[in-house]
C-alpha cells in the first residue's frame, strides 16, 4: 500500500492530526511522547480552489502536510501565465 493509500484511509477510519501524523511516512518514525507535542502545534487548514498558500520570497516558517486534495507549486513564465512545476497530493 503506497503513503497516499495509507494516509486517505486513516483519514476515512480517523480524521484525528495525531493519527494522521502517525501515519505519515515523514512523522510516523517519531516517538509517541514527540509526536503529541508535535500535534499541540498542528494548525489544520482548508483552502478554496485557487487559493495561494505561500509565494516567492516567502520565508518559510511552517510545514505543510496534505492532508486531502492536491497543492501545485507553480511558477509564472514571461507572459504571466502559471505553469505547474510539481503537484503534491496526500502524503
């Protein structure tokens, strides 16, 4: 079973952050005394379809998880018009 398998069907069975996190191929490695601390500071987000997250130059100061859906990473060429560079779905 892939990640993303993994994760939409713990998603399905509990939507909880800790129990996505610990199934998370990234945060699952973690003990679980780290892990509860790492959800303490979880922030669960939705956005809209064209909604952008973060933009060139940003500096990042947080980690994003998908945790359903799909987020592009886009850059605009000459004229202006966004091209998908990377697409990242659930895991």
């Amino acid at each position: 079973m892939s990640t993303g398998d993994r994760l939409r069907s713990q998603v399905a069975q509990d939507s909880s952050p800790f129990a996505f996190l610990a199934a998370h191929h990234l945060f699952g490695v973690l003990p679980p005394e780290e892990l509860r601390s790492l959800v303490a500071e979880v922030a669960e987000r939705r956005y809209r379809k064209g909604h952008h997250v973060f933009f060139p130059g940003d500096v990042p100061s947080q980690v994003y998880v998908v945790k359903q859906g799909l987020i592009s990473l886009t850059k605009g060429d000459e004229h202006g018009t966004a091209r998908v560079l990377l697409t990242y779905g659930c895991g």
